[in-house]
C-alpha cells in the first residue's frame, strides 16, 4: 500500500488517488496543503519526515468569534498597538516537520514576525502585525495547513499562566554554595599547620559562613516552613528533623567560627540542603503534553454562534448563553448547553461524555445534552439552561472537584518520620545527660553532634528518587502518572472499580453481525468497494471487519451525508446506510446502531455493531480479582450482562444504569467502609468518580487529545499491563523500605562518631554524601531492574 | 601575601558573574523547553539553502 498512501498526510488515498506532480493525496485538502507549501518554497517539510501533514478540517464561520474583542484580549499574551502575541495549542505536532513548518510561517504571511514552537507543550508562540493581519487569519492560515489550534473555554481563564521556577534557583543557589564551600574547607580536612594557611583560616571561614546564608535562608527555606506547619498540626513529619539539622548545623559553626574553636560544618550544611533540593527536583516530573487538571472547559468552545430574532447570525461566547436562546451548532462543534433541537437532524457524537464512540440520531423537538459534538451538518437548537446548569456540567460544582487528594494522606517517608524523630531526640537527650556526668564541656558538643548527624538526608532522599525513576520509568511505557503519592496511593489500593463503555470497550475496533437474506458475491464485492471509498467512520469500520475483495472500478458512487452510499456496478444497485435511507420496510427502533443494505431497491439485510472488549480484558480481571475487589460501575442499560458475566470472574460486581453522581456517591459509600479505590474511567462523566477515587486513571487512545480530570493516564494500548503496573508500585514501596534500612545503618555509624564526643567536621562530610549518594545509587538500579520487568 | 585577597575576591566575583549569568538564563525561560532548540538547530541549513535556490531561479526568470 505503499505507493498507495497520501503524500502529505499518509493515509490510504482508497479508490481515486489525487494525483498532482507525480505525487498521490488522498484528498484535495492535503492537495491544497502541498500547493501552498510548493508555491511558497516549503517543500523542505516533505524532506524531514515522510507524510507529516493532517488533512485541514472544513473550518468556514468557525472562528467568527475571534473577531471579537474580548477574545482577542484573554487570547493574547501580548498587545501593543501594531503587535500581538499570541500562543496557541495545536495538537497535531508531532515530529521536526511540524516544527519546520510552523516555525516558517512568516513565508505564508508576511505579517507574521516571528514564530516559536515549544514541542513538549505542543504550542506555538505567533508574533504577528495585528495592524495588517489578525488573529483569526493567523488561526485560519493554520487550519489550512492542517494544523488546527485547539481554543477551548480553559484559554478564558483571566492570567497568564506562571511558571514557577524557585526550585531551580533554589537549587543554583545551594549548588554555587556547596562547591564554593567544599573548596574553601578543603585545607581544613587536612589540618596542614602551614603558616599563610593559617593566617588566612578566619578569613576563608568567614567566607563559608557568608555562603552558606542564603543556603539556610533562601534555599532551605521550604523546609523550615514544612516543619512549622507539621508541628503546629502535631504532626513529626520529615521536615522536623531536617530542620532541626540544617538548623543545629548552622548554629554551631557560626559559634565555632566565631569563637574560633573548629571550622564548622558549612561543607557538609551545603552538600545536605543541595542533595535534598536535587530529590525535590527529581520528583517533580512533568508530562508538559499533558493535563491532568482538565474538566469540561478544556473541551468546550469558547463562543458559539447564536441567532439573534431578526436571523441575524451573531457570535458570542459560552457564558453569556442564557436561556431561550438559538444557537447555530456546525458539523464537528461541540453542544455547550443542554437545549431542544429546533432545526436539522442531528447525529450527536457524545463520546467525550460517555466513551461511547458511535452516534446518536436525534430529531428537532428532541433533548439534546451538554457535551455532546455534532457530527451531521448544521443544527439549530435552543437552549433550555445556562452553560453551568447544563446538566454534564453540573457535576464540577461538587466538592469532591474542590478537594486535594493529598491533604489527609501520609506518605511513608513522614510516617516513619515520627518514630524517627522521637528516637533521635532521646538518643541526644540521653547522651547529654550521661555527658554531663563524664565531661560538662563536652556536653554541648555531643547534643548538636547527634543533631547533625542524625539529620535523615538519606531517609528524604530515599522516597523522591524511588518514585521519580519510577514516574519516568511508567512515563516510557505509556503510563502517565501525575505525582509520587499518586505511586503510593496506588500500592495500598484493595478495590479496583471500572467504567465499561470506552474503558473496557474498544472504540476503535468494533464487531458487526450480519442479519438477513445472504448477499451474491459480486453484491459483497461492490459493497466493500462502495465502503472503501467513503469516509464515514461505521463505513470505516465495517470496511476494516470485512473480508478482503478485488478492487475493481464502482460505475457510479455517490455518497448521501447523514443518509448513506448509493453504488452501482454492472447490474448491481446497492443502497447502503439508514433504515429509512434503503428503504427498511420494518422500521424499528434498534438499541444497537445499524447499517442496512439493499441491492436493487431490494431490501437485504443489516449490519449490527457490537462493542468490542479490549484484548486481555479477561486476563486482567483473573489476575486482578486474588488481591482486590473488582467492580465494574457502568451508566449503560444491562444489554452487554451476559457478555460480561462470560468474560469475567464471578465474583465482579455488575452495576449499570449508574448517572456521574451515582458512581461518585457508590465510591464514597466504598471509602467510607475502609475501601482504597482505584478507579478506571475514560470520559467527562466518570470525572466525579475519577476525583473520589483514591487513584483515578483515564483511559485514554490518543493522550494527547482527551482524558478529563484524574491521578494518572493510561494509553489504551497498555491496558492490559494495568496489573503489572500496581504489582510495581507495590515493589517501589519495598525498595524504599529497604533504603531506610540502609540509612539507619549509616545513621548507626555516625551516631557512635557523635555520642563518643570525636565528630569531626570530616567525618561528617564523608559519611553525608556517602550516605545521600550511595541510596540514590540504590534506588535508581532498583527501580530501573523494576522496569525491566514490566517491559 | 594579600596578593590572596586579591585573587580571592576575583575569583568570588567570577562565580558570582556565573550565578547570576545562570538565574537570567533561568529566568529568560531558557531551560522551560529542553527539546525543540535541539531540533531547530538543524534547521538552519536547509532554510538556507532553500531561499538561495529561489534567488537563483528568480534570476534565471
């Protein structure tokens, strides 16, 4: 099929290839694509990767709205009087073509000044004369090539958004001083009586102190506030003890340096604070592609047409929707609002809202929901609530969507921290007291040594570099994960609750059976070849399942949108699509979607499409259901019951008919009897129980494209590892414990140093990065070994 | 023997030139996008060679 695949766009070109300059499109937009870049010298995009491009979308009167000024306003990040700057999101990047060509513009409009794509964000960054072009030529021009922006109602939120950096100033600030401060203490170490030396020790330790200022201050800062906050919630969380640290050491060398009795610690306060920022900064792992904060906004658009009673068409945005009012809805625009049908026949698409992918027809005079995406020409519609009192959107303005999942939650790290904490202080308390008895002087010298060294560096570092290897680790295999408590949660999880539609269904591969009168061969073979040429999604679908035929030439084929193919060949006339489109003498009502066929205005027969569960559903469950509760939570009607009690251990509990709120309130019920939920859901109406669940995950087949709010994000591909993955995050929990185990013997070590009176300052800056270095060694090879296992 | 001072303090002063050489780069957003420069930078050349071909066809017209 090579030869066969579009030049731009990659796709089969099927039945009649556009051919221009010896090059094959498979339609005439990807044509026009070519043609443009050829005439304007852009051809090199072509050379960069083989058939880069997406086919431009039909996009007439769709960006009307951003003629408007308030949009143009919340859009830009930048306005003068003759520039703006503007950043867009466009899904479709995706190899160093896109970059390429995006970053090119400015030969397709002069106007444009200059263009900058950011690949991990998936952004473009417009710099444009808003005296000569506008923001909705910029927008167009980008449609027409193929790479549509995606403007959804979360752009309107008022603010740029802020990038929060300090923890890589923190980081410098602490990295300049710990490599200052270890070259300055170096003569220290070797106590070198050498005369110039000497006279220049205050000097070089008044350096050290000076360094180590901002170190305490600035750097460490976080950890000051942490532990503040823990105590005053009577909580000993980990901070308490670092702080207690960082904040012992300081004290004492600024009074050794002071009074001139010992260099101080400011190497081994610097390498601490530095080795702690580097776990922080390890765990804060960001998919920047992704989002894992998304609720209906980043899907709904961010004006809609309405008609005004004159006729007169007028665009304005989401919010100011009220009811009453008539809304023009476009092919492939979304509905915002729950409203009658007034005008058109609809074919809704409400696979955002339920994972179900195939379309629902509806007549005027019916109710149409919220979220759903028209998919059949234009309708008129009127709406019957605002935006906010639709009924999809209704769910956010629970508190569940309020809440942070991880107030409440006490990680491993704090929850050894207590015991921690108290056995440290006692052991000071201890051997203070047995050190004033023995020698007074030194009784001082031996409380702050055990401070110091006692301070859990490796125990910190143990939980944030476990968990950041392990996010990338997931991240590689397609498993997105939104932080290192998600991780945790995930190994203490003893339910396991999915939705069924689009979760353990398939969209893509459907099954269809056939019922009726046999079709002739020759009528199978027009039928697939009449099928092939369409671009229908069922036509799609139906020409995947069946089975492979001659390819010959249709004598006529004419396709009817919303309706079906008509395709003729010799002397066979086949009709294919609705019901009443061939002419179904019984029109009834089917659950299941339909095509139907008739040859020779006779009626034949019809398809009928099934969901498809995904390959390994069954596997999974039987691994799953030895070590948790299964349950599958579904909003369908109990069609699919004796397919799901074959295919599933018996002991799965099968509920259906549940709405958004009633999964929500059955995962509350669960939590309130001692259950840890993990919840797997894919569309805007498991969003509620996503965020109740301990662990939410969406299930998503194109991550880049949707999954609502939630913890983490599976590829569909990767579905059925699902039960590896937990297995994993159980192991990481093992691997840390056993890094505690490891630190406590260095703690052990140090601890004999400081009760004994003999903690010298080298002592210290061998044993803490030894420590800190060799757990992060030790965890990183764990894990990675972890890893290989999944693979 | 203060010649020490002397180099001390250049010496701190480099390092310091070198942080807040760092923090502007922070700040200028340099470190927010690690993948697209290293592709951008293969660019160049191609774009390059690019408009010279045009200039030489607009010539031989």
């Amino acid at each position: 099929m090579e030869s066969n695949s579009c030049f731009h766009c990659g796709d089969d070109c099927g039945k009649h290839p556009i051919k221009y300059q010896d090059k094959t499109f498979c339609c005439n937009g990807c044509k026009t694509v070519f043609e443009i870049f050829n005439e304007n010298d852009l051809t090199c995009y072509y050379d960069l990767q083989n058939s880069p491009g997406a086919i431009p979308k039909e996009i007439e009167g769709k960006y009307d709205f951003l003629t408007q000024e308030n949009i143009i306003e919340k859009l830009t990040e930048f306005r003068s009087d003759s520039i703006e700057i503007a950043t867009l999101y466009i899904p479709h990047i995706h190899c160093s073509s896109c970059i390429w060509i995006l970053e090119n513009l400015n030969k397709l409009n002069p106007n444009i000044s200059d263009s900058q794509v950011n690949f991990g964000k998936k952004t473009v960054r417009v710099t444009y004369n808003s005296d000569k072009t506008s923001l909705k030529e910029v927008v167009m021009l980008l449609s027409s090539i193929g790479y549509e922006p995606y403007i959804s109602l979360d752009d309107f939120k008022s603010g740029k958004k802020h990038i929060n950096r300090t923890l890589i100033y923190k980081l410098g600030v602490a990295g300049f001083g710990f490599g200052n401060i270890m070259f300055l203490s170096f003569p220290e170490y070797f106590e070198i009586n050498e005369f110039w030396l000497e006279q220049y020790k205050p000097f070089f330790r008044w350096l050290m102190f000076a360094m180590s200022v901002p170190i305490v201050f600035y750097s460490a800062q976080d950890y000051f506030i942490s532990a503040y906050k823990g105590l005053k919630a009577k909580v000993l969380n980990i901070d308490v003890p670092i702080a207690l640290g960082v904040a012992v050491l300081f004290i004492r060398s600024t009074v050794e340096i002071m009074f001139d009795l010992g260099s101080g610690f400011f190497d081994s306060l610097a390498g601490l604070v530095f080795f702690l920022l580097t776990g922080r900064f390890f765990q804060q792992k960001t998919y920047d592609f992704l989002s894992f904060e998304r609720d209906y906004k980043s899907y709904f658009p961010i004006a809609i047409t309405k008609i005004n009673r004159d006729g007169e068409e007028q665009s304005i945005q989401v919010y100011d929707i009220e009811k009453g009012d008539r809304i023009l809805i476009r092919n492939e625009e979304l509905i915002p609002v729950d409203g009658i049908l007034i005008n058109g026949r609809a074919k809704i698409d409400y696979s955002f809202v339920t994972g179900e992918s195939q379309t629902v027809s509806k007549e005027s005079g019916d109710k149409i929901f919220a979220g759903g995406k028209q998919t059949n020409g234009v309708i008129e519609m009127e709406a019957l609530k605002s935006v906010e009192q639709s009924y999809l959107t209704q769910l956010w303005s629970n508190d569940v969507f309020s809440k942070n999942k991880e107030d409440g939650f006490t990680n491993i790290t704090n929850a050894i921290s207590k015991h921690f904490t108290i056995a440290v202080l006692s052991i000071a308390f201890i051997s203070t007291s047995i050190w004033l008895f023995l020698d007074p002087s030194k009784a001082m010298n031996v409380f702050t040594a055990v401070l110091i060294i006692a301070c859990p560096c490796a125990i910190a570092l143990s939980a944030p570099y476990t968990f950041g290897n392990l996010l990338r680790i997931f991240g590689k295999l397609k498993f997105y994960v939104k932080n290192a408590t998600v991780i945790e949660q995930l190994a203490q999880i003893n339910t396991v609750i999915f939705d069924k539609t689009g979760t353990i269904t398939s969209n893509k591969d459907s099954n269809a059976e056939y019922d009726g009168d046999l079709l002739s061969d020759s009528e199978n073979t027009v039928l697939k070849n009449s099928l092939r040429g369409s671009n229908h999604p069922l036509s799609r679908t139906l020409y995947n399942i069946l089975e492979a035929n001659n390819i010959i030439t249709l004598d006529r084929f004419e396709e009817h949108v919303g309706k079906g193919i008509e395709a003729k060949h010799d002397n066979i006339a086949l009709k294919i699509g609705s019901a009443s489109f061939v002419g179904n003498p019984e029109n009834n009502a089917a659950l299941n979607t339909t095509v139907h066929v008739s040859s020779n205005n006779v009626y034949k027969g019809k398809f009928t499409f099934y969901n498809s569960y995904r390959k390994g559903v069954s596997k999974l469950f039987n691994q799953l259901k030895k070590e948790f509760d299964l349950v599958i939570l579904s909003g369908d009607n109990e069609g699919e019951l004796e397919n799901l009690k074959k295919l599933l251990p018996t002991k799965t509990k099968l509920i259906f008919n549940q709405k958004p709120e009633d999964k929500l309130e059955f995962i509350k019920y669960h939590q309130s009897e001692g259950a840890k939920v993990l919840m797997i859901g894919d569309g805007l109406n498991d969003a509620g129980a996503l965020a109740q669940s301990n662990v939410g995950i969406a299930i998503s087949e194109d991550v880049n494209v949707f999954s609502p709010a939630c913890d983490a994000i599976l590829d569909a591909s990767k579905f059925k590892q699902l039960y590896s993955y937990i297995q994993t995050s159980k192991s990481a929990i093992k691997i840390i414990k056993w890094s505690f185990v490891l630190s406590f013997f260095y703690n052990i070590i140090g601890l004999y140093f400081a009760t004994t009176g003999q903690l010298e300052p080298v002592v210290a800056a061998i044993l803490m990065p030894l420590s800190s270095i060799s757990i992060v060694v030790f965890t990183t090879v764990a894990t990675n070994l972890l890893g290989k296992r999944i693979e | 023997m203060s010649v020490i001072y002397i180099l001390l303090s250049v010496s701190v002063v480099i390092g310091v030139a070198f942080f807040v050489i760092f923090i502007m780069a922070v700040k200028s957003g340099q470190y927010d996008d690690d993948y697209t420069p290293s592709v951008r930078m293969l660019f160049e050349d191609e774009l390059v060679k690019k408009q010279t071909n045009t200039t030489k066809q607009t010539k031989t017209d």
